[in-house]
C-alpha cells in the first residue's frame, strides 16, 4: 500500500508526520502545490480544479490512498471527487475527522480558526450540527497567517499581531479551538502565547484535525477491509 498526501503548502507535512507516528510501516510520500499556493484566496472552482488535476497525477503515480491534508482542498472538493468523480476510489480528507472529534469529547461551545475559504463554506460548523445542533460554535477566518507560515516567519511579531486579531474575536470561554488550516500547528505555540496574554488563562484544549484523520484512519481501514 502507498499513501500519498496532498497539500497546497507545509500544512501536509504535519499531517504525514501524525500518520507516520500511528502507521510507521505504511509508505507515504506528500506531494505539494507549491506554484499555486495558497489555496485560500481562490475561487471555489479554482479550488476543485486544481484538487482534481492533483489527485489524477497522484493516482498516475500509483497511490493507493489519497489523503486531502489540506482544510481548504477538502472542505471544497472532497465530497465532489468522492461522489462524481473518482467514484470506488479511496480519497480522505482532514476536516470530518476534526468536527467529529468535537462530539466524541462532549465539547458544547468551541471554536474554529482556519482560513477565510474554510470558514465561508461553514463545513466545520455544518458537520458539527448533523452530530449535534446544541454544539455553539465560532468560525474566525485567519487570512493572513499562511503566507507568514509558508516563509517560515512563526516567530516573529508580524505572527502574534495577527494572532491577536484573530483570537480576540472568540469568546474566552470557548471549550476547546479546532485548528482548521493545517498549517496551524506550526504555530501553536504562538497562538497558546497570545490567548494567554489576551484572556489571562491557559489556551482551552486543541484539536488538531491531521492528528484526529491518523487517529481514526485504522477504524476507516477495518470498516473497508483495505489490507495494509
């Protein structure tokens, strides 16, 4: 078996380690679309487009599973390539496994941040609701943290100014916070600093949706029988 994950950007890299460290015998090679990144600030139909043209080069190279390590490319394409395009094929994503992980852990007020093409298409806070409509939940929109993380800029000020945009718009009583970009993690430690600095109290519980896919990738092979 070969898996092959697919990001616009370093966010994928995050998610391959997490499969690694849950399937270490498992060979994954991570392909990235570094010419048109991001994905973020493209339109809907440049985002399954240039998803497809990806996932048809990766299955020409003979993967057996493709992973979608990016919120932007699942949230908007998943669901199409699944059912209309690569019917019968295996193609995952990054973002049910996250808004399911909110359910399993009885969370009732949480937070999302991710970027503005994840948040306008509401699918966290849409599959949260199908589980469990009492759930509140916040989506903020974090535009311009990618471009920062992509040129490995996580430790400078222009990071935590941001930061303390985007979080100051979240109730300090949220639950736990869905990091919905991939790229996220990168950052963690700065997004833990400025909530502490904004809200006087440690940062609520994290849920990081590329750990939540490894997580919950055995169950997805037993439930269809892929040998690996």
């Amino acid at each position: 078996m070969l898996i092959w994950f697919f990001d616009s950007g370093l966010g994928g890299k995050v998610v391959m380690e997490a499969f690694q460290k849950e399937f270490p015998h498992i060979p994954m090679i991570l392909e990235m679309d570094r010419e048109n990144a991001p994905y973020w600030n493209k339109t809907w139909e440049e985002i399954r487009n240039l998803t497809k043209k990806w996932v048809e080069k990766l299955y020409a190279r003979w993967a057996d599973i493709i992973i979608l390590a990016c919120n932007t490319a699942s949230v908007h394409a998943l669901r199409w390539l699944q059912q209309e395009v690569f019917v019968g094929k295996h193609i995952l994503g990054v973002t049910v496994p996250g808004a399911e992980a909110v359910i399993e852990k009885w969370f009732s007020k949480i937070g999302v941040l991710a970027t503005d093409a994840t948040v306008k298409t509401r699918m966290y806070k849409e599959r949260v609701h199908i589980l469990d409509d009492s759930v509140i939940v916040e989506e903020i929109g974090a535009p311009g943290l990618v471009p920062l993380i992509e040129q490995w800029i996580t430790e400078w000020s222009e990071i935590e100014t941001l930061l303390e945009e985007y979080l100051s718009q979240f109730s300090p009583n949220i639950e736990w916070l869905i990091l919905g970009c991939t790229h996220y993690p990168l950052i963690q430690e700065s997004i833990e600093n400025v909530w502490k600095k904004l809200y006087n109290k440690q940062l609520p519980n994290l849920i990081d949706p590329g750990i939540e896919s490894a997580i919950k990738f055995k169950s997805w092979i037993e439930r269809k029988g892929v040998l690996i």
